[in-house]
C-alpha cells in the first residue's frame, strides 16, 4: 500500500506547520547531498526532483484547505488543528461524548455496512464536486493534437502523473486494466505528463516514451510541456485523477494511487447517474 503524505514526510497525522517543515527539510536534506555533487547530472537531477515532490507534499499540507480536504479523503481528522498543533478547545467531557456517540454509530451500523458491502461495491475515497473542467489542447507523445473537448459524450478519466513518481508507477498497471475493460463502452482515458518537470530535452521525451513501453500504457499520453494544464485544475502531488462525466463535468478527483476496481466504480457512477 503506498504511503499517504504524512508517512512519506516522517510526520506524524496532527503535525503542525513547524514539523511540516522540519520533516520536508529532513527529507530534503538527504538529496539535496546528491544534488550539490552533482549539479546538472543525472543524479543531481533525480534529486532535485525528489525534493520537489517532497516539497509539493509540504506545500499541500501548510495549505489549510488543501489539507483540509485531503485529510477527509484519509478520514483521519476529527478536529482542526491550529498552526501550534494544539487542537480547538474542546473539553475532555466533550471528547468522551463525540468519542462514545462515534462508537455507539459503529455498532448500530455494522450489520447495515456489511450487507451494504455485499450489495455493491464500495465507493473509493474521492472527493465529489461539480465543476466545467478545463480545456485543453496537448500533444501527444506521437506528435498528434488531442483536444479534450473532442471527447465531449463520453466519460473521461484525466491521470497526472510523472515518470519519477513512485505512486504512479504502482497505479499505471491498475489504470491500464481498467482501460481494457472500459474502452470499448464510452470511457476514454487521458494521461498527462508533466513535462516540465522531466529531464529537459530527448532524454525526457525517452524517458516518458521508455515508462509507456515499461507498463504497456495503451491509453494516449499528452505532455503538459509548460505546467500550464496542471495550474488550470490545480493539482495536488501526484498522481491525481479527474473523473469527468459525458457533458464535461468534473464530477469526482482522487489524490492519490488509483485501483482498477477504484476506476471502475467511479465509472459506473457516472454512468448511472450522468
């Protein structure tokens, strides 16, 4: 199972900003070792992506909305914290009551949550929203134009990902067998690449051309060359996916490593209720 944002910067889940920091910086600092050895090489430029994205992880979670938001998808905060890391005055007496109500809920639905289970699938942890998505018009790695809007009826998937991303290497194989089974039934898949954040130059370009060999992506693949399509839907780190319904919509984003059968239920979602 991948790391969520907390484990992967050493953190604990109520941190505050100052430990936010600190547990970037304490990351950072182990390539950025690499990167003054070997400043414009190959290891210096694999470093310095790494403390890119850890740096991106920091930047989502000192942003009080992203992390907000993000922390409801893991399901993991019950109170706010403040920028001290003391959480909102609450009484002990009032922790009990939320604590026991909580508990008491658990009891009363646990036969409902399993019959519910055996009823239909599980809605994967995405956040629902209601949103025009963004136009583009992108290369793709074979030098053809792919518009988004030419896909207007049919549900579109949108996967950012990156070729130095670890969580998107363990999700391209879940996202290429979900391609498989919904291609052919009004679903198209689009993966943008953040180029710019790729080696500069051919040896990026081989490198996303080698990661689609690798996985045996089938799906197109598009380069965002300037960062331009990724301001416009305001990405978190990576991977992040938009689930885009028939009229252009989006209706579902999940941060985070994708499932086949995660795909496939949101799909069926949208299908069901365009």
């Amino acid at each position: 199972m991948a790391q969520n944002y907390y484990e992967q910067l050493g953190i604990p889940m109520d941190a505050d900003d100052t430990a936010i920091r600190a547990g970037c910086e304490r990351i950072s600092a182990r390539f950025r070792a690499d990167w003054l050895n070997d400043p414009g090489g190959t290891v210096g430029d694999s470093a310095m992506k790494r403390i890119r994205e850890f740096e991106a992880l920091r930047d989502l979670l000192l942003d009080s909305v992203q992390r907000t938001e993000y922390d409801r998808l893991l399901g993991v905060r019950l109170l706010p914290v403040t920028a001290s890391g003391r959480t909102s005055a609450v009484s002990r007496e009032v922790w009990m009551i939320v604590l026991g109500g909580f508990i008491g809920l658990v009891i009363v639905c646990i036969v409902w949550i399993v019959s519910a289970r055996l009823a239909m699938p599980t809605m994967p942890a995405a956040a629902e929203t209601n949103r025009p998505a963004p136009n583009f018009a992108l290369q793709t790695i074979d030098g053809k134009t792919l518009r988004l809007n030419d896909l207007r009826g049919k549900i579109v998937l949108v996967n950012f990902w990156g070729t130095w991303c670890v969580p998107c290497k363990a999700e391209t194989p879940a996202l290429e067998a979900a391609y498989t089974q919904l291609k052919d039934s009004g679903v198209e898949f689009v993966g943008v690449n953040l180029r710019n954040q790729e080696e500069l130059g051919a040896a990026g370009d081989a490198a996303v051309k080698a990661f689609v060999a690798t996985y045996g992506v089938t799906y197109p693949i598009v380069y965002d060359t300037d960062g331009e399509v990724a301001r416009a839907y305001q990405i978190s780190p990576i991977p992040v996916s938009y689930f885009i319904d028939a009229q252009g919509n989006i209706r579902y984003v999940y941060v985070g490593e994708l499932k086949t059968s995660d795909v496939l239920e949101l799909a069926r979602r949208l299908h069901d209720t365009p």
